[in-house]
C-alpha cells in the first residue's frame, strides 16, 4: 500500500513535468512560484516580490505570479501578449495538477488573474482595481508585489482564514487534488487488474 502511495505521489509530480512543451511561463511556473521575464528585473524589486508570494502562500493565499514585459517572454504563446486575462486563465489551467491557487499575470498595462480552483475572482479583481501598471521590467514587478498585498490583506468574512482566497476555496483546491489523486488511483490499479487479465470493475 506504501508503495501505491508513493508511486501516485510521484505520478502526480511528474506528470505536469513530462508535458513541459516549451511555453516558458508555465514550465517555469511548474518549479518556482515566480516568473521573470527575459529583460532583467532589479534585484531587490525580485527579492521583494519572492517575499511577498512567499509570505501569501504561508498565509494560506496560494498565488502564483508572471511577469510578462514582451512577446518574447510567452515562447510560441506569444500572441498572448497584451491578454493578460487569457494568460492568466491558460496558466490556471495547466498547472492544475500541481496547483489550485491565483495565478496573478503582470504586463505592462495591464493586471490578468484566474483560480485554478474554478472560482469566479470577480472579488480579487475588484481588490486590484486602480492598481497602475508601469512598461518596463522593474514597474511589473513593482506592481506585482502591490498586488499580492493588496490580495492578501483583502478584506474577509468572518472565520475565513487566509487573504481574498479564503478558507472555503482552500478546502475545495485540497479537495481537487484528492479527487485527482483517487482518479490516479482508479488508473493504476484498473491497469493492473487488465494487465493480470481481469477485467476492470464496472
């Protein structure tokens, strides 16, 4: 049983990582909780916002953040560039095996945001509204560390802990990685029994 386990573990690590098809921001996205563009952000405007999604996602506010300064930095997604929203709800979607969070998507301009968890954001967005978004690398990442305080400081209804996520869509994300993880389970072991020429439960 220790072993299933540990197998389905791994299986659902490796999973995302074996699909990686070259879209920098995602793949990035797979391994850190930040992605950079391709034009240098200042150090200490980087070491800011590392601090500030670190400090969310200890806070129970899971948010992943991309900052987007060109085409460039989208690989063969480029033509996501200037559609931050749809960026946003792209990289909710794909990393959902691994996460259920915000991914928050930073351009110049311009503010994209999505729950992997499959709720509406309609509240967070109305926490980011007025937020200025400057054009180059250091005004992104300025602006996305305002918005992951702004998110994790909204406020919330009375017993919910954590920011603008709050506690009931915690719940649910840890129920989807369940529910992912018993789906893992059903595969593997309808395989074996296939594999022992049995035929699967109906």
């Amino acid at each position: 049983m220790r072993s299933l386990l540990a197998l389905l573990a791994v299986l659902l690590v490796t999973a995302p990582l074996a699909r990686a098809h070259g879209d920098p921001v995602s793949d990035r996205l797979l391994l850190s909780d930040v992605y950079f563009p391709e034009t240098a952000v200042p150090d200490d405007l980087a070491r800011r916002l590392i601090t500030e999604v670190s400090k969310a996602n200890g806070a129970g506010d899971p948010i992943k953040v991309a900052l987007v300064a060109s085409p460039s930095d989208l690989g063969p997604f480029s033509s996501l560039f200037g559609r931050p929203d749809a960026l946003a709800q792209y990289l909710a979607r794909d990393l959902i095996g691994v996460f259920q969070g915000l991914s928050l998507v930073i351009m110049p301009g311009q503010i994209g945001l999505a729950s992997g968890s499959g709720f509406q954001v309609s509240s967070e967005r109305a926490v980011l509204r007025g937020l200025e978004v400057g054009t180059g690398p250091a005004a992104l990442a300025e602006a996305g560390s305002a918005a992951v305080r702004r998110l994790s400081a909204a406020p919330r209804p009375a017993g919910e802990s954590g920011g603008a996520l709050g506690a009931d869509r915690i719940a649910i994300a840890v129920g989807g990685s369940i529910l992912l993880l018993a789906l893992v389970a059903g595969g593997v072991l309808a395989g074996r029994r296939q594999s022992r020429g049995a035929p699967p439960r109906p």
